[in-house]
C-alpha cells in the first residue's frame, strides 16, 4: 500500500529503481505531480506525449484485428496493464474499468472513449484468450483487450513505466480458469491506470488495486482468485481507485462529463 508521500516519491522515480510486487506495486511517469486544484481530486497528473516510436508499436485486438495507440488519437483512452491469469488484482480491475466504458455510452461517448487493457503476458494471452475472458463480462465497443509480440508489448509497457516479470509457481500449481491446466508461473506486475488524451498525451494515472464499490467480477473469476485476490475484492484499502475516479479524469483530460 502507498502513502501520499510515496506515490509522489513512486512519480517520478526511474524504472530500475521499482520494486516488483505481485500484481500490487505502482508504476513511475516523469513530469508528474499529486493531483491538484485545477485537476481531478485523486491519482497523479502527467503531461507528457506518447512518442510516436511507441504509440505506433503493433497491438493485437481480442477479435485479432491490429492497432495501434496512434490508430486512436482522437479519442480518449484509458489505459490499464492487466493478464488473464492473474488472482490478486486484474479481475476487479476489469470489472471497474467495464463500469467506466458502461459510464461513457450512457453519456453518449462511447466512440470518444476508449477502455484498453493490454497484457503482460503476450506468450500466454492471445487473442481468442482475450476473447473468452471479455465474454464473462459481456462485450463493449469501448472496452477492448490487446496482446502483442512480447518485444513490442515490453516496449510499450517500459515506457509507461510499467515493470514486470516472470516468476515460478509451485505445486499444487493453481489451475486455468479457462482449460484447466496447471499454470506453472505467474507474472508479477505493478497495476497502474493511465488516461491519454485525444493528442496522445499521458495526463493521469492511478495506481493499486481497484475499488469496485460492490460490482462483482464474472462467477468464473470471482473463483479463481486467490487468498490475496478475495482480500482485495473485500477491502481493497485506502490506497484504491474507484471507477469515479477514472471517469473523472477522463473527463478533465478530454472535455466531456461521464458518469
């Protein structure tokens, strides 16, 4: 959990200086300060361009159909590093992130404001797995999951600030939720939500689990959280996000009031 202090500190703090901690640690971004009077209450202000070396770095769609961040210039977009097979955090991140696409269409935004959540784990997450993990909550037009080859996805993600890492499972080896196969690694990852705005700016960005606010994640996942997972579905602590918090932000970045 982080302090206000540390998330300043974790602000504008180098990559290799971040610790990793499974699905639980913040992420840096440069030019950076505590949100303040003239930007949403919560979470960090950034302000810096997306380069076009990494916003033009091919990305894979759950419906297999390529993209990439400079394909969505003109939009808003909310931006989350996730993996299908996490236990601690990702499924009540997805979750909030679903209420924030939902909060966009009932505004009238919904081909304004794009929700993508890209993985860290591009060798196991391929796209007809993005698939059947977005079926369990139901489709959006606005909410769509990426993968990509491992080397464009760790660019992307290094440049976000976003560090993470393959770690050994060990037996009894939880089991997929999709094929049930003993998953034989993890990868540890810190949980970070950006918001881009429509010229490819970074402008925002939260850090830690997510704060669902009662909604719940798909039967499927709910059971397939781990101690921690159920932990953090329960009382995710003072250092969460809310989707509120997103749409707010979007909303400061982009111009138009959602939720």
């Amino acid at each position: 959990m982080r302090t206000a202090a540390r998330a300043r500190e974790l602000a504008v703090a180098v990559l290799g200086g971040l610790l990793l901690t499974s699905c639980a640690s913040p992420g840096p971004a440069p030019d950076a300060t505590a949100a303040r009077a003239d930007g949403p209450a919560s979470g960090t202000v950034v302000s810096r361009a997306v380069p076009q070396s990494v916003s033009s770095l091919p990305l894979r769609d759950h419906l297999g159909r390529p993209f990439t961040l400079e394909s969505l210039h003109g939009k808003v977009v909310v931006l989350s590093d996730f993996l299908t097979t996490c236990q601690e955090v990702c499924p009540m991140t997805s979750v909030t992130l679903r209420d924030v696409a939902d909060a966009a269409r009932r505004a009238g935004l919904g081909s304004q404001v794009e929700v993508l959540e890209v993985t860290v784990d591009p060798e196991r997450d391929t796209p007809p797995r993005l698939a059947a993990y977005q079926r369990l909550f139901g489709a959006r037009e606005n909410w769509r999951f990426a993968t990509g080859r491992p080397a464009d996805v760790a660019r992307l993600w290094q440049f976000f600030g976003v560090a993470y890492g393959r770690t050994p499972d060990h037996p009894p080896y939880p089991r997929d939720w999709l094929t049930g196969e003993p998953l034989t690694y993890a990868v540890m990852h810190q949980d970070v939500v950006f918001v881009i705005d429509r010229q490819g700016r970074e402008r925002w960005l939260t850090v830690g689990p997510a704060a669902t606010g009662g909604a719940q994640p798909p039967p499927t996942l709910r059971a397939f959280l781990n101690d921690e997972g159920r932990t953090n579905l329960a009382s995710p602590g003072a250092a969460s996000w809310t989707a509120r918090d997103v749409e707010a932000a979007v909303a400061w970045a982009g111009g138009e009031k959602i939720g």
